[in-house]
C-alpha cells in the first residue's frame, strides 16, 4: 500500500499545476498551492498516509455530508420533505431552480441550496453540535472553524446570501436566512486534515458504527442514505462521469479536500488546493482515479 501511495501521488501531482486555488473566497486564496497529502484508513483500522496528510485546511463543502447527518438524526428520513436526494446537471452554487413555481425543495442536500436546507433542520445549536460529531467521529478533540475564513466568505458569499434568501422567499426554510446562511458558513470553515476526512470516511463506509446514539435514524439506513447522496450528487454535475471513472461515492470541496467511502473496505482523505473547471481538487480526482483502477476499488 505504502507504495501505492507514493505512485498515485506522484502519478498525479503534475494536475494541481493545471488547477487554480479557489479564490472567490479570499482567504482561501492564501493556501499554500503545493500541498499534496493522502491518508487511507481500512476496515481493520490500519493507517496508510503519504505527503501532507496532517495540514490543516478548511472542509468546505464536504460538511455538507456532516450536516446531513446530523438532520438526519435529528429528523429521520423526514429530511427529504424539505430536499432532495436526486442528482443534478448544474453547478454547487446553482440558483434559478429555486425560483421555479414547480420546484417545491432544493434538489439535493450537496448543493449549497440544499446544504443550506438541511444545515437549517439541525437542532439545538448547529456549530456546536457539527463541531462535536466530527471530535467524535475523528477523536481529534482540536476541531474547530476557522475565524478568518468564516468571516471571508461571510462578507463576500453575496451568492449564497442569494441562495438563502430566496430559499426563505419560497418557503423552503423556516428559518432566518441569515441565521441558517451564519451556521453554513460556519460548518465549511471547520479546519481538518486529510487524516480527519479519512477517519470520517471510514466510519461512513463501515455503516456508521460507534456513535452512542443515532436520535431518530438507524444506522444502516443513515450510512446508506450518505453513500447514496455522495453517488449521486458528492461531486454535483459531474457525479455521473466521477461514478464511471472512479465509482467511490466521495465529496468534494474547494479547499481542495476529496472524502471517499469505500464501503465496508476503506476510508481516503486526500488534499490538495489547486481546482479543476468543475471545482474539484484537479490532483485528487487524479487519485482517485488511479487509486481505483489500482485498487478495483469500483462499487459498480
Ligand atoms: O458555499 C461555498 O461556496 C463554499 N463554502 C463551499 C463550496 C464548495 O466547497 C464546493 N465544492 N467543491
């Protein structure tokens, strides 16, 4: 395995050089673009890492699949009455769909809409209680958001200000859109390493097992809906082709993070900054499908 990782790194790290650092969010335009680490964690608990697998970047968009859960566990399947769980042609931070009169929910809980829809069903307090499952998830007690990238994105995210906005416009949310928009800004700046979205994956490949209480979902059908989603929708329009090419299901984010679930095999974390056109990390998606073909790692 060891060296499976240096090969699939090495392999691949000439893509970062194609891709570009999301800058849209400013303080994201700071990271360090050469940063290229992967961390894979099996069934049995065994550790494989290679290259930068303990720096610190921001989870973005792969939160979603954390709030996910967590409405999940505070509502059941109910979740689904207020978004989808089908998949999309548009981009993360699609809009118009919303202001469609046959459109009655965000199409899936991936795209920021419906992130925004399902952060906005958790209990209680949303950051705390999302800081809390990932400690426990990853027993890395440290986890916390990031200040500056918070305030980065919450000052510039006239997008997602739109999003929200028109969410509570069309009854979507119950909530403030700028309450629901402050938690959701909040999740994505959380600060993990690559080792921190393996051990999350590997949980979520193994059925979620080892929580102490699930609320109102069993974990079967919690860890099924999560790989489903991601399938169908982790890596947004182009979730189709990702499924051909590579067939994990796995979650993207801007700051350059891939979290992928193998089910019942292994859990991959891997980070690298520089983006695709699509908004994918250009070098992870390489590696994964290397990684794949490699590995046969393919659930179809
Ligand atoms: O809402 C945004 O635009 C970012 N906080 C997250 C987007 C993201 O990570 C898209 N993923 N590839």
């Amino acid at each position: 395995m060891e060296k499976v990782l240096e090969e699939v790194l090495e392999e691949n790290q000439v893509l970062a050089k194609h891709g570009k650092v999301a800058s849209y969010i400013p303080a994201l335009s700071k990271v360090n673009p050469n940063h290229l680490g992967i961390c894979i964690i099996d069934a049995n608990g065994n550790t494989y890492k290679k290259g930068d697998c303990e720096v610190k970047f921001t989870i973005q968009s792969i939160s979603k699949v954390i709030g996910l859960m967590l409405a999940l566990m505070d509502n059941g399947e109910k979740v689904f009455e207020k978004v989808g769980r089908e998949g999309t042609e548009d981009p993360f931070n699609t809009l118009y769909k919303l202001d469609l009169p046959y459109i009655k929910k965000p199409v899936n809980p991936m795209i920021n809409a419906g992130a925004i829809a399902t952060t906005a069903q958790i209990k209680g307090d949303k950051i705390k209680r999302i800081l809390e499952l990932i400690r426990d998830i990853t027993e890395n007690l440290n986890i916390d958001y990031s200040r500056e990238v918070y305030l980065s994105e919450k000052t510039t995210g006239e997008k997602n200000k739109a999003i929200a906005h028109l969410l509570r416009a069309r009854g979507m949310i119950d909530e403030e859109p700028d309450e629901a928009l402050d938690h959701y800004f909040k999740q994505c700046s959380i600060e993990v390493t690559a080792c921190d979205l393996a051990k999350i994956a590997i949980f979520i490949a193994n059925g979620c097992k080892g929580l102490k209480s699930y609320g109102e979902i069993n974990r079967k059908t919690l860890s099924r809906n999560l790989l489903a989603i991601m399938t169908m929708g982790g890596m947004y329009n182009i979730s189709g082709q990702y499924a051909a090419e590579v067939g994990v299901p796995s979650k993207s984010g801007v700051g350059g993070g891939i979290m992928a679930a193998v089910p019942g095999r292994m859990g991959i974390g891997i980070f690298s900054p520089p983006l695709d056109e699509n908004g994918h990390s250009a070098a992870g998606y390489g590696i994964m499908k290397s990684l794949s073909r490699r590995l046969d790692l393919s659930i179809f």
